[in-house]
C-alpha cells in the first residue's frame, strides 16, 4: 500500500526524496495515513461551516465500481488528504460530498459543477478551477486566506508591486479606512484570490502611481500603463463592473491555480496559443515580441493571446507535443480549435529569426479575420509538395 501511495503522489507532481542520510531541512511531506477530511453529510455540514475559517468541499460523483476509476478517485482524495495534512495548523476544514448520496446537502450549498472544489469564506463561495494537485491547491488555500486588500505602504513595495507584471491587479489610493476604502474592499472580496487588489493610505507611494484620493486605477498583465477607473468616489458595483469587463486580457498567462478557467474562456471557440519558455533565449526574446504586439493591440477586445510557460507544466508537455505535433523546445505560436483541438501553427522552422512584431501582427490580423481556414489549407498543401519533392 505504502508503494502505492508513492507512485501516485509522484503522479501527481509532488517530488518524493526518499530519506537515507541523517540530514535535515528538506523533507517533502508524506501522507501519514490519519483521515482529516470529512465525509460531509446533512447532520455535520453546518457544524463544519460554523467551524472553520475556510471550508474546502470536493462535490464528487458517487465512488464507481471500476477499479481503475476507484484509483483515480482514491488519487483525488490522497491530494485532499495530504493538503489538509500540510496545512493542519490552518484553520481551514476539508470534505467530500457525494452528489448522489448527499444531493440535499449540496443543493443547499449551491454545488453545482460535479468534480469542482468549492472553498467556502464567510459567506462567500469560491470554486476552485485550477489543477488538482496538492502544490498548486495549498498556494491556492494560503492566498484565498489572506485579507483581499494587500497595503502598500513605502518605496520597497511599490517597486515589488511593479514587477508583478504578469498579474492583473488594482491599486486603490484613499484617506483611511472610510466607506470608499470599504467599497474597494467589498469588491476584491468578489475577485480573492484571482485578480489582485492593494490600496495605500500614503500621499507619496500614490503621488509615485499618479494616484488621486478615491482614485483606482487597472494594471492589465504586460501593460506599462494602467487604465483609470471611470468616477471617483467609485461604488463596490462600479469596480465590480469594471473588472469583469476588463477581466480578459490581451496576453494572459496560464497558470496552475485557474487553468481550466482561462482555458473555458474561449473566443468563439478557438484559442490564440503561444508556448514560450522565459527561461530560454529563444522563448524570452519571443515573448518580448509578444508583449509589443500585445500592447499595440490592449484595444482590441477581439485579441486574447494564451500564453503558455512549457516549464509550469511538466506533465502536460508531452501531451502538448502530440496532440498539437509541435516541437516544444522551440517557441510556437497557433490557434486552437477547443471542441477538437485541431490546430494551425505558425511556420517558424525554417527561420534562424524569430517573426517580428510587425510579422506576428499580420499573422494574427489573418487569424482574426477567420483565414486561418485558409492558413490550415495552405500548410496540407505545403506538407504535400515538400513529400513529392523528397520522392
Ligand atoms: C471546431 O471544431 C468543431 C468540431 O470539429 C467544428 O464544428 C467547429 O466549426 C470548429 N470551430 C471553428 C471556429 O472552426
């Protein structure tokens, strides 16, 4: 059983060093086999809600007779188990509801979306829609802890508050903590912990951001400039409107904690995709012509680019290389379609040179207008001459 355990955590990304020496300070957390999380049921689900600062509640199908299936609902349950256990001196509850045995329970919770975790803060409900492993669901739990407004106060926090550039977030500047404070908190509880909220009290941290009294402004990921929120003093309804229009921005990057959110939030169907790894010469330089065209284009709501760091998802990469029949080691950028997952990419192989930014905008500026039907055309052709020529 022990062997199991190991082969399935280490599925699930979680690196497994096993200990032979007497050293101490680096030691991955190993399941030690106590149940914390709670089969949640009519009798004990109040109790729990009352209990705890946060409720983590995984809304399963009922336990299927498939041994295979048996295994994967076992895994699920491991990275519940082992999180709980992780974060044991947090005051955070864990369970799982059955959406066959404990049905009431869940309509009187809302659970609507079989297989989803909802984590439950005051009288707020978050689902989670991240990847389901013990890594990301942890970070995932500790952020969704914190208070949603983060304070910046001095000159060191507004220069780490510059470099989150790949974060969408707002920054909020107001005398203390008034009602116009309170309705920018209200708000970021509505977003916690997707899109990031932070205020200051301080005249020159908001003289440094350009910032008036009860003025907030919007940071879009990869953007040098923020937008400034429309009226001022604003209502927890006017940001609230604000961000969910703004929400999607023209370069995003996919991550862990909301991937599956971002990969829902498709453009009639299809997505713009770009694989770059930041750490690579090649992928950095590609990324920075992605973040030019980005910013020529922050107007055009018809342009939502996914970018895609092979380096944050390792079990993913292989998958990645079949499906889409691509070469990861090198940046792609394409469209995929999410009903079938066909594809279309942009030729770079033949190049020394990456495409410049005026290159790349053409290309995109096809995709949009709907040629890439015809750029799917051209390639099989392509594909063909190049195998008649080799014969
Ligand atoms: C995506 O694929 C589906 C199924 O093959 C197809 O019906 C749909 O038209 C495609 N979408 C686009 C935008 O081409």
């Amino acid at each position: 059983m022990q062997q199991i355990c190991l082969s399935l955590l280490c599925g699930l990304g979680l690196h497994l060093i096993l200990l032979c020496c007497a050293e101490e300070g680096l030691e991955f957390p190993n399941f030690d086999g106590k149940d914390r999380v709670l089969d949640v049921n009519e009798r004990n689900y109040k109790k729990a809600l009352r209990r705890f600062d946060l409720l983590c509640l995984f809304y399963h199908e009922p336990v299927p007779a498939n041994k295979g299936l048996q295994k994967r609902f076992q895994m699920t349950e491991l990275v519940l188990e082992l999180t709980a256990q992780v974060l044991e001196n947090k005051d955070i509850g864990f369970g799982m509801v059955d959406s066959q045995r404990d049905a009431k329970v869940a309509r009187k919770l809302g659970l609507e979306e079989v297989g989803s975790l909802y984590v439950f803060k005051d009288d707020r409900v978050i689902e989670f829609d991240g990847e389901l492993s013990a890594d990301t669901l942890v970070e995932f739990l500790l952020d969704v802890l914190e208070d949603p407004v983060e304070m910046i106060n001095n000159p060191m926090e507004v220069r780490a508050f510059e470099r989150m550039e790949e974060d969408i977030r707002l920054i909020g500047f107001f005398k203390g903590e008034d009602s116009y404070y309170r309705a920018f908190q209200e708000a970021s509880e509505r977003f916690q912990p997707y899109i990031k909220f932070f205020a200051t009290f301080d005249k020159t941290v908001a003289k440094h951001l350009s910032l008036k009294m009860n003025e907030v402004n919007f940071y879009e990921p990869f953007m040098e400039e923020p937008a400034i929120l429309p009226g001022r003093p604003l209502s927890e309804m006017d940001i609230v409107e604000f961000v969910n229009q703004h929400r999607r921005a023209t370069l995003r990057k996919l991550r862990a904690e909301n991937m599956f959110e971002t990969w829902e939030d498709d453009m009639d169907g299809i997505h713009i995709v770009a694989f770059a790894e930041e750490e690579d010469p090649d992928g950095y330089e590609f990324l920075e012509i992605l973040k030019d065209v980005a910013r020529d284009n922050t107007n055009n709501p018809e342009l939502s680019i996914v970018w895609i760091d092979p380096d944050d998802f390792p079990l993913l990469t292989t998958y990645w290389e079949t499906t889409f029949k691509l070469d990861l080691f090198r940046p792609q950028i394409g469209i995929v379609n999410v009903t079938d997952a066909d594809s279309v990419w942009l030729d770079m192989s033949n190049d020394e040179d990456l495409p410049s930014a005026e290159e790349l905008e053409d290309w995109i500026e096809d995709v949009l207008s709907g040629r890439w039907h015809w750029l799917h055309r051209v390639k099989v052709i392509r594909r063909r001459i190049r195998q008649s020529d080799s014969l």
